[in-house]
C-alpha cells in the first residue's frame, strides 16, 4: 500500500501490527527513448506490486539521485552525494522514529549505489532497526531472467522498456546496439558521455515483446517481495 493513499491514523493504526516499510529510490536521468523518470517508475512500482499483498507501506520514491555523467542531456537532474546521502539518512531517521524496524530500500538507479555503505553505517547507531539494500534491476533472479531472454541488455534498452515507461510519439529503433566500452565511459565527462553515447543506450535491442517484459518483471516482482517475507534476522 501506498503511504500516498494512507493518512497519519491509518499509518498508526498499521504499526500496532506491522515494523516493515519500503523506501523507493530512483531518479531523473537520460534513458534514450524512454521516459526521464524511468528509474523512479520502475522502482516505486516494483515496491508497491512487491508490498501490495503483504500490506506494507511503500513511501514516495525518492525521484532525484546521483548521475553527473548525463548532464549533457536535457532534463537530467543530479544531487550532490552528500545531498543525497543527507536525504536517504534523514528518510530513514523519520521511519525509525515512527517504530518501523523493518526498512527495505528498493533501488532503481546504479548511481545511487553509495547509499548502501551509508544503510549499513546508519544501522550501525540504530540498534533494532533492520535495512536491506535491493538493486531491483541487478539482483540475481532477474539478471539471470535477462540472460534467458536476451543477454545484450543495459541502461535505456529493452529490459527498461515497459508500457510504464514508453512515451507516446517516441518510435524505438527495431536493432541491437552493441554494448559500450564501460571502462572509457568512466573516463568521460558530461559533453564527451553524450557524443559517445548518442541517444543514450548502453547496448542491446531497444525493445522487445511485451511477453519478454512480462515474463521479466513477474520475477522482479517476486524476489523484490520475497526480501520482505524472508527473515529478517536480529
């Protein structure tokens, strides 16, 4: 359940039986043809189709994240890392104060993957609070379900491409870019990132079959809620 659809009394009420809670993070990059916003799409709707049936509040996907190297590309917008980092603290602050002690944080972005040396330092002065850190998009299940379906897969291509994140107008490619050089990439600033990257994709189709999409995001939806239903430790 969405904290959005939820209001102060019903989040009180929830806690007399439930500690669990999920903080989505995204952000607002480049993704070729894709929507700005498909990171924080993809992560906020995984975390609410994972939580749904277990009824665990999922809090607003943090929309805003670390991506410096698309700022060439109109529309991007990236935080600072301390800014970042200060916002995902003081998140999980507010939660803890409010006796959720079962926080999983449902990762859609790679930039933002600072954030899971700083869970692992905050539970460290928050005694009986649990965090687990879930690169939805990178977690086995679903690579592996990526490799079956089509090896040739990264940023801004087919296995990003879902109705949700489609934008009306914007005609896909129909062939397979060959995966980029990631080690020169990260020797790239900004301007050099877009002339390298032109539309924006790392490597593979653009698009694939809706049946390919839903096939993969069954499973990304699966494992995303068995990390909620696993136990937790402590």
């Amino acid at each position: 359940m969405r904290i959005a659809d939820m209001n102060w009394m019903q989040v009180e009420e929830r806690l007399k039986t439930e500690d669990r809670a999920v903080l989505p993070l995204g952000c607002t990059e480049q993704h070729a043809y894709l929507s700005l916003a498909t990171d924080s799409l993809l992560a906020e709707r995984v975390a609410v189709e994972a939580a749904e049936p277990l009824g665990v509040p999922v809090f607003p996907v943090m929309s805003y994240g670390i991506t410096p190297t698309f700022m060439a590309y109109p529309g991007t917008v990236s935080l600072r890392i301390e800014t970042f980092l200060a916002v995902v603290r003081d998140v999980l602050d507010s939660l803890a104060a409010h006796g959720f002690r079962r926080i999983l944080v449902v990762n859609g972005h790679g930039g933002n993957s600072p954030a899971r040396s700083q869970v692992l330092e905050w539970m460290g002065t928050h005694q009986g609070v649990r965090v687990r850190f879930h690169d939805w998009w990178n977690a086995p299940l679903v690579l592996a379900k990526v490799r079956e379906i089509d090896p040739v897969a990264s940023h801004a291509s087919w296995m990003e491409n879902f109705p949700w994140t489609r934008i009306a107008g914007a005609a896909m490619p129909d062939h397979q870019k060959p995966l980029i050089d990631f080690a020169r990439l990260h020797t790239m600033g900004p301007r050099e990132t877009r002339e390298y990257l032109v539309e924006g994709n790392f490597g593979g189709r653009f698009a694939r079959s809706d049946s390919d999409l839903e096939q993969l995001w069954a499973v990304a939806v699966a494992e995303t809620r068995a990390l909620l239903t696993n136990e937790w430790g402590g």
